[in-house]
C-alpha cells in the first residue's frame, strides 16, 4: 500500500470512530430521555385517578407533538 492511500485509511478510521462515538453518545442521551420520562409519568401516575386515561392521553399527544417517535405508542 502507497503512502497517500495508508494516509486515507487513517482519515476514513478516524471518521469511522467518531461516527460510533456519536451513536453511542446519542444512545445515551435516549436512554436518559426514557428514564426521565418514565419516572415523570411515574410520579404522575400516583396523583390521577384510576380511569382518567391519563397514559393514553399521554401516548397520543406525544404522538402527535412528535411523528415517528418510537416508544410511547400503546
């Protein structure tokens, strides 16, 4: 291997590793999204009424606010 292209390997290994740094970081983040939610609607959950549908309700506006999201379908 010539020298520009073992030059343009460590280029693409360098993008390469910060591709999966940002997917792990983004992971993260979701991970910490879902849990704040879920104790949110946990300590929620604790001052309605049984009955209320307050989890569909909660469903269907984040459903609505944001399209496509995963994880907050019924």
């Amino acid at each position: 291997m010539d020298e520009i292209a073992k030059t343009f390997t460590k280029v693409v290994a360098i993008i390469e590793n910060a591709k999966k740094n940002a997917y792990r970081k983004v992971n993260e983040e979701l991970i910490h999204m879902y849990w704040c939610v879920g104790q949110f609607i946990s300590e929620e959950a604790k001052t309605v009424s049984y009955g209320d549908s307050f989890i569909d309700e909660l469903s269907r506006y984040i459903q609505d606010t944001f399209p496509g999201i995963k994880g907050f379908n019924l």
